[in-house]
C-alpha cells in the first residue's frame, strides 16, 4: 500500500499509475516527481542529485553560483535522451510524491514526529538515515500557480495560439470540471479574439482580446478587454435586482460600459463602474489597496472578491 502526496497548486496532467508502477518496480521507499530543467529556471527551484541508478543523494534549495553547478546531473539516466539532457542538466522536485505506507509510518511516528514539510523535513531525513528515495522523472508541463504572477500567466496561456500552454481538449487525458448547468454564453455583435470564454456569459457589443472569460461573466457595451482574466461570478442578479440597484446609484455584477481592463485579474462578483479603467497607469509593480478593492503584484493589477470599483475610477 502507498500514500500519494499531491500539491493543491499546481497545473499538470500526469498519469499516476506510472508513477506508482515506478514507485514499486524500484523498490523504492519514497518517490519524488522530478522535472527537467536549465540552468535559467533552475535558480528558483529546489534541486536534486541523483546517482547511477536514480536515487536521490542530496537535495539544495535554490542553489546559485557554484552550489548550483554541483547539483548537475546526467538525466539521461530517468529517461530523457542526450540532446534533451545537455539542454536540462538539473532536476527540479515538483512537490508530488509516492511514500509506501511502512515508511510512511515510520518516519513521521519514529523518526520526525514533529516535522511540518514533506520537501524540506521529511524526505531529506529519509536520505539521511538510508531510506531509498528515487527520482522520478516528469517531461511534460507543469506549473506552480501559487503567486499571482504565476497563476496569471498559466491562465492567459491556454489562450496561446496554435498550440496552448496547457490543453483542456486531450481526448486522453481529460479535465473535467463542475457541471453547472449554465445556459451557453450569448455574444452580442462584440469583437472576440484569443479568448477563451466560459459558459452562461453575456457579452455585449464590446472587444475582447487575448483574455480568459470566466462563467457568468456579464461585459457590458463599450468596454474594452485586453491581456486579463475575468473569473466571473457566484451567481446572476435579477432583472429586479438591477433595476434596485440602477434606482439607487449602485453597480451591478460585472463590468460596465465603456470600462478598460487591461493584464489584471479581476476576481468572483466584483462590480466594476462605467468609464472605469484598470489599466495600471503609473506601471506600479506593487501596491496594498485592498481598502479600495485591489491590489498590484508583479505590475498585474487584481480586483479582490465582492469588490465595488465605483464609475469613473482610474487605477
């Protein structure tokens, strides 16, 4: 019996019953998912050695300079073929493992009862004290979405032209998501290009370019889509509710016409004005305006959940 370790933020498509049929034809007390890389993206990963047989000798969390030219490694040895492993002489942990049960057991009862990691804890010491840990190698995407920056980019990657980043179409390998139940989007005389658009959207006379369109996103006439992900919304408003809010001088869910947005993410529910423009005007790289309803990573601008950008705002 094994314990399979996954990552909650990452973006991949693995088959796990190779990684595990490799985990048990090495006899191997724990498994590490190892990804290919050059000396560029290596930096900011933690690297494994290897030895002739694929078992992992040492671990350096990112290495620069010297440090980082010791942890080079022939990766012909998992699998990869000699032009490809002169190309990406470094293997990078992708944080998804393989523990069989015993060992398991063992170490976080035994051995490291008071350990919080896996990566930087646990399986270093299980080297440490003999444990066989094998590498096993991943030659496919993959990409840790835990900063903003990160998860923008892997969003506005499937909407690459011919071939995406990351493809959700693989007969193969399918990804399947939450049925909903949602009408089909509506797109009203508005110009569309390298976007992908998610279901129950109503899209009015407006332009939207190289943008990912989440699900019950409204966009009003006018507005102006450019370089941004839209993650929609929980719910639709009423036609009474608009008429509520309208009275009022209030916003309803969505972007309003004749709105700008362009590289910002703008998250679940939030009400964007008319005239507004979230265009990072002053090219700010970072900024905490969670009062006002956002805030600037990376120079990407981000629209927090429920937010209300009043009319005429510019950011």
């Amino acid at each position: 019996m094994e314990f399979l370790i996954l990552a909650g933020d990452h973006l991949y498509r693995m088959d796990y019953q190779k990684f595990i049929q490799a985990h048990r034809e090495t006899d191997a007390d724990i498994t590490v998912a190892a990804l290919p890389m050059d000396e560029e993206r290596a930096t900011a990963f933690g690297l494994m050695k290897i030895d002739d047989e694929g078992r992992i000798v040492e671990f350096s969390e990112k290495p620069k300079g010297e440090k980082l030219k010791a942890m080079m490694v022939d990766t012909t040895i998992l699998g990869l073929d000699s032009e490809r492993a002169k190309e990406l002489p470094y293997i990078a942990s992708m944080g998804i493992y393989v523990f069989s049960k015993d060992a398991m057991l063992r170490l976080l009862r035994d051995n490291f009862p008071s350990a919080n990691d896996f990566g930087s804890e646990v399986i270093p010491g299980a080297t440490e004290i003999g444990m066989r840990v094998q590498a096993y190698l991943y030659d496919g995407y993959w990409e840790d979405i835990g900063t903003i920056e990160a998860f923008y980019n892997a969003n506005l990657g499937i909407t690459k032209k011919p071939v995406p980043d990351f493809s959700f179409y693989d007969r193969s390998a399918p990804i399947y998501t939450q049925s909903r139940y949602l009408p089909p989007s509506k797109v009203l005389n508005a110009d569309v290009t390298d976007s992908v658009i998610g279901e129950g959207c109503v899209i009015n006379h407006c332009t939207i370019n190289h943008s990912v369109v989440g699900l019950r996103s409204c966009i009003s006439e006018g507005a102006v889509i450019e370089d941004s992900l839209l993650m929609g919304a929980d719910y639709y408003e009423t036609e009474n509710d608009k008429q509520v809010l309208s009275e009022s001088g209030g916003i309803p869910i969505g972007i309003g016409k004749n709105a700008h947005i362009r590289k910002a993410i703008i998250d679940k529910n939030a009400r964007i004005g008319e005239n507004v423009k979230i265009i990072n005007v002053d090219d700010i790289q970072e900024a905490s305006r969670e009062s006002d309803g956002y805030f600037i990573k990376s120079g990407i601008v981000t629209v927090i959940k429920d937010a209300l950008i009043p009319s005429g705002t510019v950011i």
